[in-house]
C-alpha cells in the first residue's frame, strides 16, 4: 500500500499517533483530518481544533492536494468531523477537497483496519467501534448520492488476516525450532462471534489452510454468556486461562504416548 499511495488521509486514534503508525509503514506524504481543518476551518463547522491541535497539524494548501486513498487506522474520536472530511473526499474529483464529481465514482479508495461493529470496555455494554463508522459512511454516502459505497475491511474475519497469520507462526517456528511448517492445530481464541469465530471457522473451512484452526468463543468481552452466538465455536468457556487449558486437555489426549511423555520432560 505504501508503495501504491503517495499522498493518503490516516484516520482515527489520538493525536499523531496514526500519522506517525502510517509513517512507520513507510508511506511518504500521511494526512490527517487536523491538517484538512487546520487549511481551511469552516470545513467543519461544529468541530474546532484545540491549540495542542493546531500546534501539531501541518500547514499546507489542500487546494493543490490529490489524496490517492483513505485509511481508517482506528476508531475515530470525531465522527461528525472525519466523516464530513471522509465524504468530501469521496465525493470528490480524483482527491481534490472543494471538487464534486458529477459521477461520484472519481474519489480514492477507502480502507478500514478492522470490522468490529460492536467493541467490550470497562461499560458494562460493549460500545460501538470501526465497524459501525463504515455502515454509517456507506449509509450516509447511498443516501447523498444514491450509489452503494465500495469499501475494503482487512483484520478479522477477512481469510487473508489468518493465511498472514500462519506465515509468521511458521516463520517463528523455523527461526525458534528450526520446524519449517505451521503448526498442526492453531487454537484461536476471541469474545467477538461476528469476526473472531466467524474468520477462524472460515478459514478453517476453506480449504486454503494448511493446517487445523479451532475457534474458542470466551465470556469475558463482547460476547454475553447466557446468550446463543451468531456464529457456533467448536468450544466456549469462561475466560483466557480457560481457554488454555481446554486446548492442553485436548492435544493431550489427540498426542501419542510417547509424544505426550517427550512433552512432559520440558
């Protein structure tokens, strides 16, 4: 993507934390919406940047700006004002804040990091997240212009998060244990059905993995113990530690006598 994208809007976190994430994975010229706001303050009316904000954006004329794409890093701290910035982008002519495309299919791409509608915190109801940005910016855009939005969601339940996965289980396998394969089973263990179980079960079903991936649904996040999840575990249980023990108990009894004596030496 760094190679790709020359200049991108980066959205979400707090402050500079998401220019400088963009930064880190080499892309060379990251905006972000405090730039946008600093060039021109009427481009959200109800949002105002504080002088620490004002002091961090970067100064420079947006008029002769072509933003080539959109990543959403993570969860916005300003809907009102990125999803205003977010949609004139969109809606713009190749990029260009203060154009409108008379076709509004002209604007860059729109990447979001994750999916998650629904997140668990200290709340004791889980808060919305990324997720529920990008129904809202798909609903908002059909409304507006009458056309469906096309956006691009990696992390979970998307295959490629969990193909990324297994590359770097195998890759830590060779350089810790010099076992040049994926490990045989790959317990996976989330709170979220929607995107932790959903993925893992996917993956596991599509005949793209060379190896064996086992969802385990815990009770301690997004997930309300009581309740039936969307989408079946092949095991629930209460916490992490639980989680753990479920997936010992059973390589234990799946191991060889002589593979599970080997293990008991370590």
């Amino acid at each position: 993507m760094a190679e790709r994208y020359g200049t991108v809007l980066v959205v979400g976190g707090e402050g500079e934390k998401c220019r400088l994430v963009a930064e880190g994975y080499g892309f060379k010229d990251a905006v972000t919406p405090g730039d946008i706001i600093k060039d021109n303050r009427d481009t959200t009316p109800f949002r105002k940047l504080t002088e620490e904000e004002l002091n961090h954006s970067r100064a420079r004329n947006f008029n002769e700006v072509e933003i080539e794409a959109i990543f959403v890093f993570a969860d916005s701290r300003d809907w009102a004002g990125d999803q205003q910035i977010i949609l004139d982008l969109l809606m713009s002519k190749k990029g260009r804040l203060g154009t409108r495309s008379e076709t509004f299919d002209e604007g860059p791409p729109i990447f979001f990091s994750h999916n998650d509608v629904v997140w668990s915190t200290s709340h004791e109801l889980t808060r919305i997240g990324m997720g529920a940005l990008r129904a809202s910016l798909e609903a908002m855009f059909k409304a507006v212009t009458g056309k469906e939005l096309q956006t691009t969601a990696y992390g979970k339940p998307q295959i490629g998060t969990f193909q990324f996965a297994t590359r770097l289980l195998q890759q830590w396998r060779k350089e810790t244990h010099g076992i040049d394969s994926p490990p045989e089973t790959v317990y996976f263990v989330g709170d979220t059905p929607e995107s932790d179980i959903r993925g893992t079960n996917e993956y596991n079903e599509s005949g793209s993995s060379e190896n064996t991936w086992y969802s385990i649904l815990v009770h301690t996040g997004v997930f309300e113990k009581g309740t039936k999840p969307t989408v079946q575990p092949q095991a629930s249980v209460d916490t992490v530690l639980d989680a753990v023990k479920h997936g010992m108990r059973r390589e234990f009894i799946r191991a060889p006598k002589t593979k599970t004596a080997n293990a008991e030496c370590y």
